[in-house]
C-alpha cells in the first residue's frame, strides 16, 4: 500500500482530472455525478478508530486506479490528434512524402496512342 501515496493526493489528482474533463464543456466541476460519487465514497470511507480500515485501504486502491485510468485517457487523446492521419492521400503525395516523383506522361494526364 506504500505505492500509493497518500489519500488526500490521489483525492486531488480525482478533482484535478475532473476539472480536465469538464473544461471542454463549461460547466463546474462540482455538479457532476462523478463528483458526488467521489465525495461521497471518500467521506464514507474515512479513517476510524479500528487500528486497520480494510475498506478505507480498498476505496484508496480503487481511486487511485481510476485515476490512473483518467490519466492515461487523457495522454491517449493527446497523442491521438496530435498523430492521428489526415486521410486517403494521393498517389503524387505520397511519392512526394518520400522524396520522389511520378514519371510525367508525353502527352499529358489521359493521353493515349
């Protein structure tokens, strides 16, 4: 369980990856049903008074897979428009992609003897 951190940061990390996905549409945040899931569970599972709070430490594993999962959407979008094709290119494009030329007709496009 030392792996993963404190609960506060995963819980941070939840919000900030809420934020992110909620900025392309504009609303808060806050008015989510992700967010009061997450609230929710964080207050049900708070530290006790037992000496070992099996369900705190399962709450803390699943948020932090979550999160985890979160994160890695996000960096896949990223890289998914950054490289992600333009489409059906021509044959004259792609000889020019890698540096060579077509051979021109004599007579031009459609010519024929």
């Amino acid at each position: 369980m030392a792996a993963l951190g404190s609960p506060a940061r995963t819980w941070l990390g939840l919000l900030r990856e809420l934020r992110y996905l909620n900025a392309a549409t504009g609303r808060p945040y806050r008015d989510t049903a992700a967010y009061r899931y997450l609230v929710k569970a964080f207050r049900a599972h708070r530290v006790t008074s037992e000496k070992l709070c099996r369900a705190q430490h399962e709450l803390h594993f699943q948020a932090a897979t979550y999160l985890c999962l979160l994160r890695s959407i996000r960096a896949h979008v990223a890289l998914h428009q950054e490289f992600h094709g333009k489409g059906e290119r021509s044959v004259e494009e792609s000889a020019g992609l890698v540096g060579l030329k077509l051979p021109q007709q004599p007579g031009g496009k459609g010519w024929e003897p």
